[in-house]
C-alpha cells in the first residue's frame, strides 16, 4: 500500500468529529482519521488481524470512550492515541500515518 506524500492533505479538521473518526481514502490506499479534542490521529485502514476495515460501512469508526478504535468485524481493539492492540484477536498495532494540523487542515507530514 502507498502512503500519501508529504503535504497532502486529507481533511479539514473542523469536519471531523470530535471524539470520533471517519474513513478518507487517498488515491487507493484506505485511511482513517480519529480525534479527540485537538489530538488527531491517522492510520491504514485495515484491522491487522483479517485485512477488514475499521471502518463500518458509512465510514464512521466506533472509538470506545474516547480511547479504543473498536474493529466492527472480530472485535479487536486498539489505542486511538498510539494505534496498539489493546485486545482482541489482532494483536499487532494498526499502521500509522504521521500528520501535522496546518490551520484546519490534516497534512501528511
């Protein structure tokens, strides 16, 4: 899977919602975002334990208590802030996607 280059941008924050994530895609490659306050995260969109996405079909992810990216397929859990499993069949930790926030908008850094 490629990563998007540095200075793509793909989203504006504003559009997020807070304490939640959603789905984005760049070019094939699926991605999503997760926020918490001021805090967002990016990650590959693919549960590491079956290649699901973690998204559900709308393209909202389920984030547990502001803390826990929940794969809707098998369960697994994983750290919204660092992307670790936290339980479930995973086991390894989603792929991180490094960002900045210029202005209101999400950039690959």
């Amino acid at each position: 899977m490629d990563r998007p280059p540095a200075g793509t941008v793909l989203a504006n924050v504003d559009r997020l919602p807070d304490k939640g994530g959603v789905a984005v895609d760049w070019q094939d490659t699926p991605l999503i975002l997760v926020r918490a306050g001021a805090d967002v995260r990016c990650y590959v969109n693919v549960c590491p334990h079956a290649g699901r996405s973690l998204a559900l079909p709308d393209g909202r992810v389920f984030v547990h208590k502001d803390t826990n990216i929940i794969c809707p397929v098998h369960g697994a859990t994983f750290d919204a802030a660092s992307g670790a499993c936290t339980g479930g069949p995973a086991g390894d930790p989603l792929t991180a996607i490094a960002i900045d926030i210029v202005g209101n908008e999400v950039v690959v850094a």
